[in-house]
C-alpha cells in the first residue's frame, strides 16, 4: 500500500477534517506541488505564451512547454503529438470536428461505440452521426459488465472509419483489452480512439504499445487542475487534420484573403490557454510518475479488492461491476434495495463525511439500464485508505439496515 504520508501533500484532507474522499473518478485532490505550481505561474512569471520576446514570456512559454514535454512523456507519446485542451471531453470533440472537416465521413460510413460509454465518448459521435449520414453502431457488454469483443469483432467492418471506447469504464469499471480493439480496427482500415480519462490516472498507459490513433485523458482526474485535458494523435494524423478553433497563436501567415496554419499541436490550440493549468497538469504527472503508476495500480487494486469483498456480503447491496479487482478500476458501483441512490449519497455524506457520487454518472445508457433512478459509485485513489474503505461499509451497512428494504 502507498505511504500513510502521502496523505500529509493533500491541504484538502488537512482543510476537511475527517473527510473520505470516494469521489475520485468525478475529480481528483490536488497535492500542494499542483497548488504551489499554479501560484508560482500568477506569482512569478504571468505573462501569455507563444508570443512576446520579453523575459517574463519567455519563461512563460518555456514552462508551458515543458509541461507538454511532461506529459506526453507521462503516455509514451512526443511533444507534438500532445494537444492541450480543456478536459477529455474537449478532447473527442476535437478530434470527431477536425476527422469530419477533414471529409473522413460520410453517409453509409459507421462509427462503433460500446454500451458503457460516458457521455462524452457518445455524444460527439453521435451528433456527427447526425450531421454526416453517418451510422452509430454499439458493441454489446457481457453479463460481467466487460465488453463483448465478439461483438465487437463482428461490428468492426470495411465501413468503419472509426472506433470509440472508453480504456476504463466510469461506472461499471471494467478495464477493455484496447491493444486487442487497435489490432481489429486497423485489420479494417477504421482509426480507433481510446477514452483514458479513467485509465490514464490510475495506471501506466503507454499510447505507442496500444497502438491508439488517438487518445483523450483529464487533467483534472489525476490531480492536475480542472480545465486541463489532453488529445495524443498519431503525428502524421495530426498533421493532415484542420483546425478545431480559429484565432491567434495557431498560425502561420495571415492575410486578409487566406490564412497558412501552423504545425500540431498549436494549430489546435487557438486564443490563449490555460497557463498556470497545464503547468499544474505537468506537475501532477511528474508527481505520480515518482509514485510509479505500477504501485498506484496495486494500491487501488487492493482497496477494490477488499471494498469488493465487503460491499457484496452487506444485506440488501448489489454491486455492478465485473467484481474482480483485476478486470477493473478502483471504482464499486452499487445500489440499496429501497433507498434512491441520492438519499444513499446525502446520507454517506452526514453521516460519516464520506463523498460519493449519485446518479447517471453521465453515462445515462448504461447505468439507465440497470436502474432508471441511478446508483452509488465510490472511486478511490491514492490517498485513500482500508480504514476509510472500512467506514464507507459500516455506514452503507447501517443506511442498509435502517432504510433499506
């Protein structure tokens, strides 16, 4: 298990006496390094990147680049091949706007999905379904809530001009075989986009030896600062597709009649970005890439493993999830018999000052399908605790035996 101490970099858990935090696929804490990082950029240097020849925009620019530097070091990807955006979200939608400009789509083409999907890795694809004649196809989930790849296998076709999957589900957790998916995309000549916002934080991810086209991940989920994400693609993709947004600091020569781009990633980076963020971002990675991602990934492993273990045995639980700590992120959906999943929240939270998310979880298909009123997800990271997975299910037990059916 990862040091008691580190629990010591996190002024949230200083500042909240008490808290358990269990919110952590929503948004992760912020270590002091991250905080000291974003103040030192408004304290020392806060000038705009990219763009004056004077001291304070030079230091600007060169630390802003070295975040990049950081963190397409942190996937395996190069400098160039890392776009800076918003969130995971911004993400796809920059890469579904820029393939579609780039004339990728087409009536009669298909764009494959799976059921498991957030809403971010399902809307893009499905209004550009709209917009193009496009047509939306969904790989199925097997009754263990992990992806049926024959399915999938069988879907994937010469008409396929791009897969979407999430590395790690934010619901029912299961982590997919995305290698595996890579292969059968470009057996078929489709490009395959990977969500990571749920892998990336928690567990090493090399974009090379997945062979993804693209691959989208949040700053913000491993903690990094929101209103930071970023987009890897492949070099020469990149290099081929228009830009997302249009302004300043992504081109080359501007005249009144046409305009000459610059080169990825700054083409894709239109107006001024979130500095201080991505300076943050960068911070966080060389924070967990000290961690070492292996150890981050057994830290969690063994949490999921014993919340798993004493979750399912409380009367009146159910958990949806593949229920291997293997198969899955450190993420326990689960519901209570008799008690809307808000109240179930509310309670965890006046109870014991344990955070967890309610609801939809921002991926209505899946988590609909099982209950049409929502459910409980407790995620945890790397400053959680078995103790504090031990009071999430003391309390669970207690809301269980007083409300519950």
């Amino acid at each position: 298990m990862i040091s008691e101490k580190i629990r010591q970099e996190f002024p949230a858990l200083q500042n909240n006496p008490g808290l358990v935090y269990l919110d952590n696929a929503a948004t992760t804490l912020k270590p002091k390094c991250v905080i000291d990082a974003v103040r030192s950029y408004y304290e020392e240097f806060p000038a705009n990147v990219g763009r004056g020849s004077h001291r304070l925009a030079r230091k600007a620019t060169e630390k802003y680049e070295d975040a990049r530097a950081t963190v397409a070091g942190f996937v395996g990807a190069k400098e160039n091949e890392l776009v800076f955006t918003r969130n995971a979200t911004e993400s796809i939608n920059l890469a579904a706007v820029s393939l579609e400009r780039m004339g990728h789509f087409n009536a009669g083409d298909e764009v494959l999905v799976s059921f498991l999907e957030h809403h971010a890795n399902l809307l893009p694809w499905q209004q550009l379904c709209e917009r193009t004649g496009t047509k939306l196809k969904v790989a199925k989930l097997n009754p263990d809530y992990t992806l049926d790849m024959g399915d999938l296998a069988k879907k994937v076709s010469r008409k396929t001009k791009i897969v979407a999957i999430a590395h790690a589900s934010n619901t029912v957790a299961s982590i997919q075989p995305v290698s595996e998916i890579a292969k059968i995309c470009h057996d078929n000549g489709a490009f395959f986009l990977v969500d990571g916002a749920q892998s990336v934080p928690h567990m090493e991810v090399n974009v090379r030896r997945i062979n993804a086209d693209f691959y989208a991940f949040s700053g913000h989920k491993m903690l990094g600062p929101t209103g930071t994400g970023a987009l890897y693609g492949k070099e020469d993709l990149l290099a081929k597709m228009p830009p997302y947004n249009y302004g300043g600091g992504m081109i080359r020569k501007v005249t009144v009649e046409r305009t000459e781009f610059g080169d990825a990633p700054q083409k894709f980076e239109a107006g001024t970005p979130a500095i201080a963020e991505a300076i943050g971002f960068g911070e966080a990675c060389s924070f967990l890439r000290k961690l070492g991602m292996q150890d981050v990934r057994n830290h969690e492993k063994q949490l999921t493993r014993h919340g798993l273990g004493k979750i399912s045995s409380i009367k009146g639980v159910k958990v949806y999830c593949p229920a291997d700590a293997e198969k899955q992120a450190g993420i326990v959906m689960f519901g209570i018999d008799g008690i809307d999943a808000v109240d179930v929240a509310a309670a965890l939270d006046e109870s014991g000052k344990i955070a967890v998310r309610s609801g939809m979880h921002c991926a209505e298909p899946i988590v609909g399908s099982i209950n049409p009123h929502g459910l409980v997800r407790a995620s945890f990271y790397i400053y959680n605790t078995a103790a504090e997975v031990d009071l999430l299910c003391s309390e669970i037990e207690t809301i269980s035996r007083a409300f519950g059916k």
